[in-house]
C-alpha cells in the first residue's frame, strides 16, 4: 500500500489543507492474499500519519469499490469513462494528444478534428470504463 499527495487537482470542498494523501496503490503478490492486509496497512498510515484526508479512486475496469468501503472511505464521486490512444505498440494519454498539441507537434490541420486526425495517422481510441472516487 502505497501513498503520496494527491495527484490531481480535486474540488476545494474535498480536499482542505496540507495534511491530506492519495492512497496511489495497493496490491497482493500473484495468487497470495493476506487477510486483513489492506485495512491493517491502512490503520498503521492512519495511526503514524494521522491525516486530515485520505482519497482514492477505483479503476471501474478492474474494481467496484469494495476494499475502499471496507476501509470506511466514502464514495463522493463517479467519473465517466474517458479515452487515451493507441499509437504503436503504447498507450497515450489522450491529454498527450489535444487538438493544441497535434497542431503544434504534428501539423494538424486546424479543420479537422482531433479523432479525424488520430484516426489518420492509425492510432486509436481505447475507452476505460471510468472511476469511482473514494475518500
């Protein structure tokens, strides 16, 4: 279980002051599951840092929110799914790619749109299926 300052920017009315933290991750070894781990981890961060906030998000590919629950966070938000790229054999963030940047860094034509001009050039869009925010 991993943890740091939070990474995005997130609404005033969330998050207040300096004592606040992103759980970024938590995870088992393959085919291991220790009973209790997360919470047990997550008491001793709360015990030894005592933040003011803790927030998280839960990828909806991957997760419903259970474990976040479990902890006694509290869900405040769902984001929509959203999009990145596939250019070659990576994933691009679709913030890598606005309009601005295909114009400036690729010559793309004003005319066109960012898909049109993705699409061109054979990268293509990936959808996720959005998250759930957690603190």
């Amino acid at each position: 279980m991993t943890f740091s300052k939070p990474r995005r920017n997130v609404s005033r009315s969330i998050l207040t002051n300096e004592n606040e933290f992103e759980l970024t991750r938590f995870c088992n070894k393959t085919n291991y599951n220790v009973v209790g781990g997360a919470s047990k981890l997550f008491k001793h961060f709360i015990k030894t840092i005592n933040p003011k906030n803790v927030l998280s998000y839960a990828d909806r590919c991957w997760s419903n929110g259970e474990l976040y629950e479990k902890l006694g966070f509290t869900k405040y938000n769902e984001s929509k799914p959203s999009y990145s790229y596939v250019v070659g054999k990576k994933r691009v963030n679709r913030f890598n790619l606005r309009k601005d940047v295909l114009i400036k860094k690729y010559g793309c034509p004003k005319e066109i749109t960012e898909h049109e001009f993705c699409l061109s050039k054979e990268w293509y869009r990936i959808y996720d299926c959005g998250c759930l925010c957690y603190i």
